[in-house]
C-alpha cells in the first residue's frame, strides 16, 4: 500500500462520503446547542437528548439537560467496553454537591463503544441510598474523588426507557408519578 494508491485513494474516497454524513450529523448537534460533537461526547449527548425529548441546558456548570414540562436532569454516560464499573460524579463530591444532586432526576445512558445500548433515569429519591453513603463517608473527609454510581444499582434501581418499548414508551416527564 503505497501513498495515493488505488487502495489509498479508495480510502479517501469513503473517508470523504462518511465525513460528508458526520457534517449532517453536526449541524444537527449544533441545532440542539452542541458545538462539536467529537468534543465531551457532544455526539452522544445529541442522541440520548433527541431520544429523551430533552434539550442541553447550555455551560460546563449546573444541570445538563431540560426536559419538555421544564425539568432539569443531570446526565451520565458509560461505555461498558472499557473497565469502569460505575458512571463518573464530581472529583470534590461535598454536602454542597450532594444537595444539588438531591434536587434533580438523572439520566444514565450505557453504551458499547458508540453503540447505545439502554438508557434508564432515575429520580434523586431513587439515588438517595448513594448520597447517605456518601454523607456517612463525608464524616472523616473534607470531600470525596468522584465516587462512582454502579451499573448495577442503576440496572436494579432505575426506570428503562431506551430502548423505548414502542408498546408501553415511557416519557421522562412521568418519572415522579411512576414512583
């Protein structure tokens, strides 16, 4: 395989009609608020918020998202391919953090690389288990290094909503009468 080629240029050629479909796909995320979506995941927020019916509350701090009723969501992804075990929080978690925690839902989205598997929300009241662990932790620290929320306890604790059971689709919005 030598530069420029016919293997190379048959490279390039696919490259450049991928590409063109990877430009759709940004000015789709810039249209929900994303500016680039190989950036923080941008390409993955995209998708879990058209898939969530939400939109992306915009700067790095606060909430993530907003859902249609006005509701604002913390978001969390996961990639199961790698050796994490949980879904990332805040380097500093503090009884200041935890409390801000304890005012919205969350979001948890589970891929295979760049392949959405499930998502599942869960309300703060549903978490409540982690944060008094973490508050009986806190008594002996100052802060905690982004303690992680286990896959498990998401699976076995949260609401699934993707993939959306066309039967039955649960809309994000209804999680408080769910309970």
């Amino acid at each position: 395989m030598g530069f420029l080629d016919s293997e190379h240029k048959q490279r390039i050629a696919q490259l450049e009609i991928l590409w063109d479909n990877l430009k759709d796909l940004a000015t789709l995320a810039k249209a929900h608020g994303i500016s680039d979506i190989f950036q923080d995941n941008g390409a993955k927020i995209l998708q879990q918020l058209i898939y969530l019916n939400m939109c992306l509350l915009p700067g790095r701090e606060g909430n993530d998202s907003k859902s249609e009723s006005g509701i604002e969501w913390e978001m969390k992804s996961i990639n199961l391919e790698t050796s994490a075990s949980g879904f990332s929080t805040n380097h500093h978690i503090n009884h200041v953090i935890i409390a801000k925690y304890r005012k919205v839902p969350w979001t948890f989205a589970m891929y295979s690389g760049i392949n959405l598997l499930e998502i599942y929300i869960m309300t703060a009241e549903m978490l409540e288990p982690l944060y008094c662990h973490w508050e009986e932790k806190l008594k002996t620290m100052t802060h905690l290094n982004n303690p992680k929320i286990p896959v498990k306890f998401v699976r076995q604790n949260g609401i699934k909503v993707y993939p959306i059971d066309m039967s039955a689709p649960f809309n994000p919005d209804d999680i408080y009468q769910a309970k």
